[in-house]
C-alpha cells in the first residue's frame, strides 16, 4: 500500500478547509513540522492506539508487562554487590557528575522493578 506524507503545509490547507482531524495510521506519514504545526492548530490527530507518531516504543514503562523475577537468596547482600558495581561504572565514566543520593535511589527504584529488595 502506498504510503502518504503529510507536511506543514498539508496541515495548514486542511485547517482552512475546516478539517480539525486526521486519522493516523501506519500508512500516514507526519513530518516532525507537521506534527507540530497540527498541535499548535488543534487538529485531533486520531489512531488506533495511543502511541504518538514517531514516539519510541519504552516496554520498561508499560506496568502491564510480567516483572523478571530474581532469585530470593541472600538479596541484600546481592543488591549490595550490584550498588557497588553500578556505583563504580558511573563513578569510572561520569566522575562525581552524579551524586551517592541519586545513585541509591535509580538502583533502588530499578531493584523494586526487578523485585530485588
């Protein structure tokens, strides 16, 4: 199937003919102009699902997905050993950029994911 583009201007000439939606799917194509000059115009940019066009699909969000389970022996000590080793990666490519604070917090937030406590 073919494929159509839409362009600044496409979105421009669709608002003066009154059209306030557009129906998106894989077939329509928005340039990053378009996209914005319909948001910036109002137009109702329809589509099947709730992805924005050329938005990146981020599975580490979706909370629908089954979390990995790890293993339950000796976690303390285990997420300890990972505090270490990430604290040291960080430390030996960002310097003091970063602070301890910040660091326990991302390591504990994604050991929660990963129901590692």
């Amino acid at each position: 199937m073919t494929k159509e583009f839409y362009t600044e201007r496409d979105i421009e000439d669709m608002v003066q003919r009154g059209e306030r939606r557009l129906m998106i799917n894989d077939d329509i194509i928005l340039t990053d102009l378009a996209y914005e000059k319909a948001k910036r115009l109002g137009v109702e940019l329809l589509q099947a699902n709730d992805t924005p066009p050329s938005a990146p699909t981020r599975p580490y969000i979706n909370k629908t997905s089954p979390k990995p389970t790890a293993p339950k022996l000796q976690t303390s000590s285990k997420i300890e050993a990972i505090r270490a080793n990430v604290k040291s990666a960080v430390r030996t490519r960002l310097g003091s950029q970063v602070s301890d604070e910040l660091l326990d917090r991302i390591i504990d937030r994604v050991a929660a994911e990963l129901g590692i406590k």
